[in-house]
C-alpha cells in the first residue's frame, strides 16, 4: 500500500449504514469518532485495495478524536470555481517587526494576511488555525486555494512543516514560498520537500546546541552568563552590618543602591565602619569625602 491509499479511499462515501461517511472524511464509528480502520466495504471500492484484508486510517486523520465532516474533494477534470491565495506571516517574538513579510505577500498579490507574533514551539497558533479553517471553506466550494508564506521557516521546521504541509495536500490546499531554499510551490510527498524540511529542523537544533556549547565553555572560564551582577560580597558585607543594627528597609535601600554610572565593586555610600574606614584610609590627609549624611 502506498501513502495515497487513503485519498484513493476517501474519494468515495461509505457504504456502510452505520457509517455513511461521505467523500472526503475518514470512517466513523457509532460513538462518531474517528475510525482506526477503513471499512472493508468502502476500500475495496478501489481495484488496487481489493484484496487486501485491512487499511488503517492514518495518523493524519487523528483515529480515536471527535469525527467532523471534512470537505468533499473535487469531482476529476473539473474547472475550480475560482482561485483564492491566503497569506500567512509570523514573527517569533512581539518586538520583531512583520512588515517584510507583509510587503512581499503583497507584491505576490496577496491581499488576505493572516499574522501573528508567536513562536513555533506553540501548541497552537490562532492565526495559522483561521487561515486553514478559510481555506478549507473555499475548498469546499470548489475554489482552488493556495496558502502563501515568505518563507518556509514561517509556518514550521522540520517535522512539523512537513505534516502540517502534508494536511494541507490531503485537503487539497497548495502551498508556495516566496523565497528561501523551498522557494516555489512543492509537493510534500516529494523527497527535495522533506529534506529541506528535515534540514531546517536540524539548523534550529545546531544553533541550540552551539548556544548552550558557548555558555559552557564561558562559565568554565569563570565568565557570568546574563546581566550584570547586582550584588558582590562587599555590598553584602554592608547589608549583614546593616541587618544588625536593625534601620528600616527604606533606609537600608537608600544606603545600599547607588547610581548604575558609580558602579564599582565595594563602593557603597553606607555608614558601616568596613565600607567608611576603608575609604577614609584612602583619602589623602585633610580631603572631604563629600559624602552626604543619610
């Protein structure tokens, strides 16, 4: 059996009673789920699948969840109704900005964008979810419809590209990109497809495993990995003093904090006798600390 089995399966109803699935959606069983298998009646439909003895609904079809009714594929040889290309653009966080993506969907000639700034790691994206939900509305009115991204790094990496794209291709949506090593329109049955598609998942996983390479290799050399330390044992030295002579907390923090610009290790503008003796035995004889009394 081959991969395109359950399309061949699906392009008739079920002649089963108790199933009555029509074209274009899995078998169901009587509690209406998905079925985790194909009815014999209806896959012996297709000469190449007669004698065999089972055929397994596809993991693609979600066996064993709510069955819903799918839209019927178009009749063989017939003229779409028309031919609608639906736009997707994603950024990975809030302050990357999707204005490239957008122009280059509109001088493709998309006018309708869906958009969204959300990370590809996300169970779900809303967007990505209302473009497929439209295109597969237009689908079934027998509308030809092409989903177009910028690029494929966009819509996914790696496994999740290519079963999202292969959902795509059983409902009979196209899929283009604009620019990027998939540029064009590709069929994801094809091996250059899910290459490319496997590659993009490993380049996300090398950079990951560099990254984490490099903080290693830093922190072995003593190096701090993130921002700047706020505190460093003389200040705490200064916060224990302070603690034992029991100030309020306000007055602890006015005496703690100074300005970013002072920063200096051990450099505090606090009365205790470690931090103001140290630095009157640095004064020459007779110079004024400037030192304002809290």
């Amino acid at each position: 059996m081959s991969d395109d089995d359950f399309l061949r399966i699906e392009a008739n109803d079920c002649p089963m009673s108790s199933c009555a699935a029509p074209a274009g959606s899995p078998c169901r069983t009587g509690r209406r789920k998905v079925a985790a298998q194909y009815h014999t009646a209806r896959f012996r439909l297709v000469p190449q699948l007669a004698k065999a003895l089972s055929v397994p609904v596809p993991p693609l079809r979600k066996p064993g969840s709510a069955w819903t009714e799918l839209p019927r594929p178009p009749a063989a040889g017939a003229v779409p109704a028309g031919r609608v290309r639906i736009g997707y653009a994603r950024a990975s966080t809030v302050r990357q900005s999707l204005d490239t993506q957008a122009d280059s969907l509109g001088a493709a000639g998309v006018t309708r964008i869906f958009a969204e700034k959300i990370s590809t790691r996300a169970v779900t994206r809303p967007e990505l979810d209302k473009a497929v939900a439209l295109a597969r509305e237009l689908r079934a009115s027998a509308v030809a419809v092409t989903i177009v991204v910028h690029e494929h790094k966009r819509l996914g990496r790696g496994i999740e590209l290519a079963a999202l794209a292969e959902q795509l291709r059983a409902a009979g949506i196209g899929l283009e990109f604009l620019t990027g090593e998939l540029q064009g329109s590709h069929d994801p049955s094809g091996v250059v497809f899910t290459v490319l598609a496997a590659l993009s998942g490993m380049e996300r996983e090398y950079i990951r495993d560099r990254t984490l390479e490099g903080h290693e290799s830093a922190r072995a050399r003593g190096k701090a990995i993130g921002g700047a330390a706020v505190t460093d044992d003389a200040m705490l030295a200064v916060a224990l003093h302070l603690r034992g002579q029991a100030p309020t907390t306000r007055r602890s923090q006015r005496r703690l904090c100074r300005p970013a610009a002072d920063h200096q290790p051990g450099a505090y503008s606090s009365s205790s006798p470690a931090a103001s003796g140290s630095r009157r035995s640095r004064m020459a004889p007779g110079a004024r600390s400037g030192r304002t009394k809290l």
